[in-house]
C-alpha cells in the first residue's frame, strides 16, 4: 500500500475489521498529504487495486485522514484498536472516504453503540493470536484456561507480549503477569478491569525537558560504565564485539551507506560523553559519519585475520567523540567477507544490537533496490528514557523499589569462592575467552517438561541447575548469580538503541541442603520478584548497599546466567550471535551470514553463563575471565553443568548436594585410574633388617656423621644391637611402647634402631619442647621403656648380636604425636606394613644408592625424620646431622649441604622457601631437594641445578601420600600442587557426603593404602570417627 501513491504516509495505515452484515470486513484508514494531490479518489483507488492486487481482498471501506490522525504511541507504533473504536464512533473526521457499493446501505454504525471491542471475549481471543504468533503455533492449540508458562514461554516474549498489550490495549501489565500462573484468561479479566487507566507517567510528558537541551545527565547504569571507565581510561571491558562472516555478493556501497543510515536514525549511535568538574553529560550532535573501514585481507591467513579482529574489538573508543560504533569489513575474496561491529556499552546493549542488525539489513536491502526503506519514525529518544528514570526514582515507586532490594540483600553478600588456576590479580582484569557445549535435543525437550511440571520457565531451570553447580563447586550456602533483565518494561522504549538493560542480584539460600525441584522453586520466586521489580537500577543499589569494595572482583556477584532471546526477520538465529560462538547462520538478501567466536573477548564477570536455543538444542556458552581460569577447568566445568541437567532429569527430587555431576569417565579416572599405585615390597622383611643386611655387606662403611662424630655401619649396628638386649631385659617387645627423648645424634639413631630390633614402637620426643608438653605426651602414651641420651652410656657389657624379635607387618613400627594445631596432639599408630611400604617407593622413585649422602635435618618428633633415617640405612648410603643453628639458617645450610656433598635431602617447607631465596652455592653435589610439612607457595623462578619435589602427608599416613616434581612456573600462577599418590596408596578428594568431587574443584583430601595408621592410641571414638571405610576400593573394614 505505501507504495501505490507518492501521497500516501509510509507507516501509517491502520487496517481492522468489522462486522458487517454477519461477515468481518476489512477497514483502512489511511494517512496522507492531500495537499500535494487533490484528487483523493486517485489514491483511494490506488489503495484498492493494491490490496486486490497484493492480497485478493476487497475492503468494506477506505478513509483518508490527516497526518497525524491515527492513534498511535509514543514510539510511532499504531494503536489499531483504538483506531477501530473512533472509526465506529465517527471520531476520525476523514478528508475523503470510500465504502464498498454493494454494502453502502447496510447500517454499520450501530455497532458503535454494541459491545465494547474491549470486553473480555474480544481481548481473550486478541491474546490468543498475539501467542501463538509469538509461539509460532495454530490458535486453536491454545488453551485459555491453562497457565501461559505451560506453552514454554520466556521473559522476553513475556514483555514483547507486555509491549503489545500496552500499544493496542492502552494497558501497563507487569512481565510476570504472563510467567507465574496465570491464564490467558485470567489476564483478559485483569486487562478488562485496568482498561482505560493510563500507564505509569510516560516519558513523553516531560519529553521537552531534555529534548532540546545541547547536554542532558547519564541513566544510572551509564554513570556507573561511564566512571569504571575513567579509572581504567585504557580498558576495552565495555566494548561490544559483533564479528560474522559474510558469503555472497556484498554490495560495499550499500552496506555503509547503511550503516550510516542506523546513525542518522539513531540518537544514542550519534551520543559523545564528557563531564564538568566530574559530572558527566552526555550530548547528541545533529550529525556524525560512520567509522567505516574496509581492509583487503584477502592474503592473510587465519592467524593475521583473528589478530586483527581482536585488535580492532579491543581498540579504545574516545568517549568525548562520536560516533561510539565503528565497522571494520574484512575482504577476504569477492565472496567472503568479515564484518566487525563495534560499540560502546555507553551507548547500546544486546537489545539495541538486535534492534540495529535487523534494520540494517532492511536498509541494505532498500539500498539496493533504491526504494524507501519501511522503518517506523521514532518518536522516543534515550533522553525520555533518562528523565523516565529520573522520575521514577525520585517518586514513591522508586522508594519502594529500593526498600524490597535493600531488604533482599541485607546483611553479608558472599563472594562466589571457586577455586581459580590463577592467583586472583588484585584488580580485577576482563581478559577474556569462551567455550561452548551442545545440549542435545533430547535433553532439551526432558529440560521443558521439567520446567511446565513445576510452573517454571526454561529459564529459571537452566539457572537452578547453575545455582546447584556453583553450589557443589563451592559448597558456599548463599549463591548470589546476577541476572539481566531487558529494562525496557515500558512499550515506548522498545525501538530505542541505547542502554537499558539492568542487572538483578539473585540470592539463593541452600543452608537447608534442597532438593532440586525446591531449589527450583525458590529460584522461580525470585526471578519473578526480580522482574517485577527490575527497573530499580542495579548501579544505585550498589551504591546504597555499600558492600566492603574488593577491586579484584565485581561487587555483589561474580557469575551471571543468560538465556540468549533475539529475532531477525523471524528466525530464531540471531540468538545463536548473541552468544559470540561460531554457530549461528542466517540467509539475508541472498548472502548467508555466520557468527565467528573471537579468540580473545572482554570478560565482565568471572564467569558468564550464556545459553541460547538453536532449532531443538540448546548452546551453553562459557565466558570466563583467562587470568583465573584455564581452558580446561571451563571445559570441565561445560561437562559438570550438563551433568547437572542430566542429573535433575533422572531424579529432580534429590538433595542438590546428592546430585550426581561426574560422569563415568571422569568418575573412573579420579578413582579409579589415578589410584592405579600397586607395585611390589617385601612384607615379610623388616626395616631394621634391611639395615643389618646392609651391616653384613659393607660393615666399615660410614653410617652417620654428626659434626665431629662419626660411625660405620658395623658399629651403628653393634651398639644398637646393645640397646636392644638391655630393652629386651626390661621386658620391652613387640607391640610395646618406647619414647626417645633425644636430640638429633648417632645416639638418637642407634636408639630408635634399637626399639626397632625389639619389635617394639618407638615414640620420637623432641627434648626442646617445653618440660609441660613432654610431660603431658609421656603420661599420655604410657611407654613401657623411656630412652634419654644418658642411657647409652652404659650398654657396653651387653650382646652386639642381632636380636631378631619375631613380627608381622601389622604390628606397630612407631607412634607418633600430631602438632596439635586443631586440639591437643594425638598419638598416631603406624604399623611396619606402611614403613616398609615408605621405604621401597623411596628407593625405587629416587633410586637411592650406597653412594647417596642424605641429611637428617628435621626435628625428631616430625615424622619425616623417619623417612629422613629409615629408607637411606636400608640402601647403606650416609646420613648427616647438622648441628641445630645450621638447621635454622638457610645461609649456613646452604654451606653445609655444599661441604658435606650431600645428594639428597628433605627440608621442611618454610626453610626450603628461604633458601630457594637465595641463589644455590655452585659447588653442590644435591640432586634431590624434597619438600614437605606445609605448603609450598609458589615454584622458583629458575631451572634449579637440583629437582624440587613437593609431598605431603597427613601423620595417619607413613609419612608421604603424594608426591610431585616442581618446575618453573609462569608468573601469577598458582601454588605448586601437591602431587599424585605413592606406590601402594589412594586418595580422594571428597565433599561432606563423601562424594568425589570433580578435578579442580576443593575438597576434603581422603587417603587410603598400605601405608594407612592403625588408628589413634587410646581413642577407639575418635579412630572410629575418623578412620572410615573405603566405599571405592571394593574392600570391606
């Protein structure tokens, strides 16, 4: 119709029917500038032989009215109802109108004075159709009594509806009205009871306010965009990359000629910012040219196309200078090309995108049929909307926003605690990447029934199942995930570009251990409550909670979740752009576009969960921040949340705590493949009997230096054998208990050999500790012998003979104390089964020799003095002692391990950490340093003429559990970890159901194997509570 006559106004046409004569007839009231062309018939036949010719119908009636005429919005949109409502009530005051002949005599106008259009029946079936058109449904496959949430629809559609009802129903509804419950019935009542109020105050009102002022204020969110900006003036974190590949025959001309049409249209694409003494303002200048660049990268390769793409996405915007959107079009062939756009967050968000990508190719389109595109006029500009705002918080509305929110997140917000691959930074960066996974079509379709069984959205189940995940990573009680929300609740804004869109603080409480159809129902409350409220703006509630500042993170949440929603020319495709990854396609004007993924994007958040529907599947796409997290864990972390899903479907009546996140694989390989330890040690040979056979062997070999001191392995062995008789004397033997009290020696040495070659355990007491502490320990063990360093001043009348007490590998080899950093130390029980399972990995990992020299250099009650003493006498190497100031200066240790030609040795963490200060001396002989007792805080920073192992073990295990050897680590990385399990052992790592947790996720560290304690001495509950069984070996006990 805009088309058949130069007089005719484009976009102004209101077509509706009426009742005539039992049959519904078609009625057009036409705007028009009769004043150019007098001849009204003319147009008016026009008007017919299009219709006829376009459409085969013949109207009832054609009036042409004024420009201006036509009821229409704020926003230009027309209100065909109302239209409707004045034409039977002769309101339109029409300059010239024609009926059809063979109706003119029925009388028409009666229906003026009949129903109301706007009874409840009429509206109900008006709500019919605007659903299942958005649905893509048949009408009659709609019913009205059923909740509209069971048709699957979502909070975008939930406001288009919103938007529709408010252009031709002159009605304001919240978004949930369409999402909690309600019938299409229930709300044609509700629009029934509401018709004829005004809307909340409309923007227009005040429109001249701002309107013809050169300068007007920021939105709230702007000004928070705007000052994050000036702290960090270098940062790319609110730039908008939109990058896709374009297949066919491009028309270059047409497409910035386009693009520079999107900035005439568009005031906020026309907007610079600058501020005065502080204050920003932002103006719209009359004019600006498009940045458009067109660069021949028909040569390059994929490499040099995807740094260029990443350069120009990252390239700073002056804000004082307009316009804040370039183009850059990459011409790889005359068929292929990459088109980058790029805006401002100041200036657009993903509505307004979809809002600019849909008109552009009409533009284009228009361009290049040198036609008149059809866009509708904007009557609204961002201005309205700041004022609206303005307004809005200024008003009682805006006080009642703000006491819901400040009431729902009172108290302590907690930040969102997953374990990073990074040290955090200390001021947050947005380095950015994304992966993605594929929700198969069958798991979508379980995921809709779920959500329409529990009156939720597709939405709100995606986000519980995210809520459980970040739960079972974190195991943090209170979740707090940000949701956006589009901040255009009111119609008028709908076609505007600029940036509205809001951000909501979701706060789940899991403290009660939900199941997930009861997660689900919170999340779905709170979602509801959020939208109905979201137009408080999140940079104000910020601002008033005031929550403690943390520059390494974003305040309030860490994470946000997004299901993607947008439409081009009714495809569904360009959701699938929204997410930034390479799987969206679209035909548009004979060229088929694709969405590209950038290889580095801008990261808001930690982590942003994006998920869009492409035909029957579901993309989740993962943006995380690169300085925290690596490829991998957000691999992973994909897999986990579809394990979620998966999870909820087979049961969405488990605790979230109980739901299953690992899949077999990955459930294989942490208990299975990377417990795979077993290898071969002698069980029925004895530590203290690997000693002797070394005795025998080399008997005038040294033994153990200590300062002056020295002794060979014959006389070690000879007095140790003394030791032993005069023990065996005193009725000492197999699971007997005997202290020693004595510093680090040859003495200490012979005793401790001496208890062993009873069969007795010997408890190590280190004699600096203060006289309570040894007083408390000796009452609590209750040994049947004490050994001082006097007591072996006098066994030189006893036997030199091997005693050769008779043992089994599960009695006990020693006990020792815990540090009692948690409570009062407790004695461990450790057989000789997990000694002797010590010393042959030991052997065999480090492949120890008669020709090592090993030192001895932790205290004697720290139980790696036993792997310090045990594993290097079984091998006949030598053992040093240095004298107690050597031990504590990283400088003289240095020296001594230098002079002393020591090629092995353990050094408890803390002092290998100050020594590794320090560049090693460069005579060393060392080629193992082993670390271990605390944790090790970072890897040096230079290839080491030695290798640095890192291990750990509780003191319920024989000394070690794991083991790993450290490199040198890039900067920012974390702390070293602690390695795999020895020979003969298994570790999880479990959460507090005792579940494995998945790989890099923190949880509590479970150790099992040969080298496994007894128990504790004395404490049957605490042994019991502590010491439980191994669900995953296949063992019983």
């Amino acid at each position: 119709i805009e088309k058949c006559h130069p007089s005719i106004k484009p976009s102004c046409v209101a077509a509706f029917s009426i009742e005539v004569s039992d049959q519904e007839r078609l009625v057009l009231v036409q705007e028009a500038d009769t004043r150019k062309h007098k001849k009204t018939d003319e147009i008016i036949e026009a008007i017919r032989a299009a219709v006829a010719e376009n459409h085969e119908l013949r109207p009832f009636a054609i009036a042409l009215v004024r420009a201006g005429s036509i009821p229409k919005t704020s926003s230009g949109k027309i209100r065909r109802n109302t239209c409707r409502e004045e034409y039977l009530k002769g309101k339109l005051q029409p300059v010239a109108e024609w009926r059809d002949g063979e109706a003119a005599e029925s009388d028409y106008s009666d229906l003026a004075g009949g129903d109301s259009p706007y009874d409840h029946e009429s509206i109900k079936q008006w709500l019919v159709t605007r659903l299942a058109a958005r649905l893509r449904v048949e009408p009659e496959t709609i019913d009205t009594t059923s909740p509209v949430f069971r048709y699957g629809i979502d909070s975008l559609e939930a406001v288009e509806l919103i938007h529709d009802i408010e252009t031709e129903l002159n009605v304001s509804l919240s978004p949930t009205s369409f999402l909690q419950g309600l019938s299409l019935s229930d709300i044609s009542s509700e629009i029934v009871r509401l018709r004829g109020s005004l809307p909340a105050p409309s923007a227009s009102e005040a429109r001249a306010t701002y309107r013809n002022d050169a300068e007007y204020p920021l939105s709230y969110g702007q000004r928070a965009i705007w000052f994050m900006q000036q702290l960090w003036p270098e940062s790319a974190a609110y730039n908008i990359a939109v990058p896709v590949r374009i297949r066919g025959r491009l028309d270059v001309v047409a497409l910035k000629s386009s693009f520079q049409s999107l900035v005439d249209r568009h005031a906020a694409l026309r907007t610079s910012f600058s501020d005065r003494d502080g204050e920003p303002s932002q103006r719209v200048e009359p004019g600006s040219e498009i940045s458009f660049q067109v660069i021949d990268a028909s040569r390059w390769d994929e490499e040099a196309v995807d740094e260029r793409l990443i350069e120009e996405s990252l390239a700073r915007f002056d804000l004082n200078s307009t316009p804040l959107l370039k183009v850059s079009l990459l011409k790889r062939s005359d068929t292929e090309f990459i088109l980058l756009t790029v805006a401002h967050h100041l200036i657009a968000d993903l509505w307004s995108l979809t809002i600019l990508m849909e008109e552009l190719w009409r533009l284009y389109r228009a361009n290049r049929e040198r036609s008149v595109p059809a866009l509708t006029p904007l009557t609204t500009e961002y201005s309205d909307y700041v004022l609206w705002q303005r307004s809005l918080m200024d008003g009682a509305d805006g006080e009642t926003l703000g006491t819901y929110w400040r009431h729902q997140l009172a108290g302590d917000l907690p930040a969102l605690e997953l374990h990073c691959d990074f040290a955090r930074p200390p001021r947050q960066t947005h380095n950015g990447a994304s992966q993605y996974t594929v929700i198969d079509a069958k798991l979508t379709a379980s995921l809709e029934r779920l959500a329409k069984s529990n009156g939720a959205t597709l939405y709100m189940t995606l986000l519980a199942a995210y809520q459980a995940l970040l739960y079972r990573y974190t195991f943090q009680k209170e979740i707090l995930v940000g949701m956006p929300a589009a901040g255009r609740s009111r119609a008028e804004f709908a076609p505007v570009v600029g940036y509205f869109v809001n951000l909501i603080a979701l706060r789940a409480d899991l403290s009660s251990d939900p199941t997930y159809e009861e997660l689900l129902s919170m999340t779905r409350d709170a979602v509801l409550s959020g939208l109905a409220r979201q137009e408080y703006p999140f940079a104000a509630l910020v601002e008033e909670l005031r929550p403690e500042r943390d520059l390494s993170r974003t305040p309030l949440f860490q994470t946000v979740f997004v299901l993607q929603k947008g439409k081009l020319f009714g495809d569904e495709g360009l959701s699938a752009f929204a997410l930034g990854e390479s799987v969206g396609r679209l035909t548009i004007d004979g060229l088929t576009v694709e969405s590209l993924s950038l290889k580095r994007v801008v990261a808001q958040f930690d982590l942003t969960l994006m998920v869009s529907r492409i035909e029957d599947k579901l993309i989740a796409s993962m943006q995380y921040n690169t300085d925290l997290f690596l490829p991998g864990t957000i691999e992973r972390m994909l897999g986990h949340y579809r394990r979620v899903l998966e999870s909820v479907i087979a049961d969405s009546r488990a605790p979230v705590s109980q739901i299953d996140i690992l899949d077999a694989q990955e459930s294989k390989r942490l208990l299975l493949d990377w417990n795979r330890t077993i290898a071969d040690y002698k069980k029925d040979v004895f530590a203290f009997q690997l000693f002797e056979e070394q005795a025998e062997r080399r008997p005038d070999q040294i033994a153990v230096t200590c300062e002056t001191e020295v002794i060979t392995y014959r006389r070690l062995n000879e007095r140790a054998n003394q030791l032993a008789h005069r023990l065996l004397k005193s009725g000492v033997g197999p699971e007997s208990r005997v202290s020693v009290c004595i510093t680090p020696s040859i003495n200490m040495i012979v005793a401790i050999l001496a208890c062993a070659k009873t069969g007795a355990a010997y408890i190590p007491l280190d004699p600096a500790y203060p006289a309570s502490r040894l007083k408390y320990l000796i009452d609590e063990s209750c040994p049947q012998a004490q050994i001082f360093d006097a007591d072996l001043n006098d066994i030189e009348g006893e036997p030199t003979t091997n005693p050769g007490p008779i043992l089994s590998g599960e009695n006990l080899a020693y006990v020792i104390y815990t540090s009692g950093s948690t409570g009062e130390p407790k004695a461990v029980e450790i057989p000789h089964e997990g000694l002797m399972n010590l010393i042959a990995w030991h052997l065999r990992e480090y492949l120890v020799t008669p020709k090592d020299r090993a030192a001895q250099i932790a205290g004697p009650a720290f139980d790696a003095s036993v792997w310090e003493i045990w594993p290097y006498l079984a091998a006949g190497a030598r053992i040093s002692i240095p004298d107690a100031d050597t031990r504590m200066s990283p400088t003289r240790l240095w020296d001594w391990l230098s002079r002393n030609r020591i090629s092995i040795c353990f050094i408890p963490t803390p002092l290998a950490e100050a020594m590794l200060n320090d560049e090693p001396p460069s005579n060393l002989s060392l080629r193992a340093m082993l670390v271990g007792g605390d944790k090790l805080h970072r890897a040096p920073d230079i290839e080491l003429p030695f290798a640095l192992i890192n291990h750990y073990g509780p003191t319920e295990y024989s000394v070690v559990t794991t083991s790993h050897t450290v490199i040198p680590l890039e900067p920012g990385e974390q702390a070293p970890p602690i390695g795999r399990p020895i020979s003969n052992t298994r570790v999880y790592l479990l959460d507090d159901k005792l579940q494995p947790v998945p790989i890099g996720v923190p949880g509590e560290l479970y150790v099992g194997g040969a080298g496994l304690a007894r128990g504790y001495q004395g404490r049957g509950d605490l042994t019991a509570e502590r010491f439980v069984p191994d669900a995953f070996s296949g063992r019983t006990g």
